[in-house]
C-alpha cells in the first residue's frame, strides 16, 4: 500500500495536538514528543491503538522502540515500513 506521506505526518499531527492539548505552533515533524513532555508512557499506549486503527498496521513487541516513535517523521517512516509489508 503506498500512503502520503503529508497526509500520514498531518494525521499524526492532528492527533498529538487533540490527544495532548498542545498548541499545534510547537509540534513540529522533527520535535521529539516525549522527550519535550507532550506523551507520556500512557499517551504512547493510545497512539500505537491510533496508529493501528488509523493506518491499518500491527505492532510487535520489536516495533517498540524509542526510534520509532520519538517525532512524527520517526512515526511517518515507521508507518510507511510497517504498510510495505
């Protein structure tokens, strides 16, 4: 399945400023989502059953990694791996 990139990191986008209430100026493709405090461990439960439902992909125990998750172009790339498979 080939997936837009725009439409996948302003999906993403939209969900982090709804889920977190953050202003959406501060999210940035490149911010780091946990470490600049806007998810926490909960808020990382909810986005892997966002990203999921969203995108149509299955997460695996090796999948969960601080690389995959840390920003939305991190999230995006990992979508777009997880859809080629």
């Amino acid at each position: 399945m080939d997936i837009d990139t725009t439409t996948v990191k302003e999906k993403i986008r939209i969900y982090i400023v709804q889920s977190s209430h953050a202003d959406a100026d501060k999210i940035k493709d490149e911010s780091l989502i946990f470490k600049e405090g806007f998810f926490d461990s909960m808020g990382f439960i909810m986005l892997i059953t966002f990203l999921e439902e969203e995108f149509g992909i299955k997460t695996v125990d090796s999948d969960l990694i601080e690389e995959n998750f840390e920003s939305i172009n991190a999230i995006s790339e990992f979508i777009q791996r997880k859809s080629q498979n």
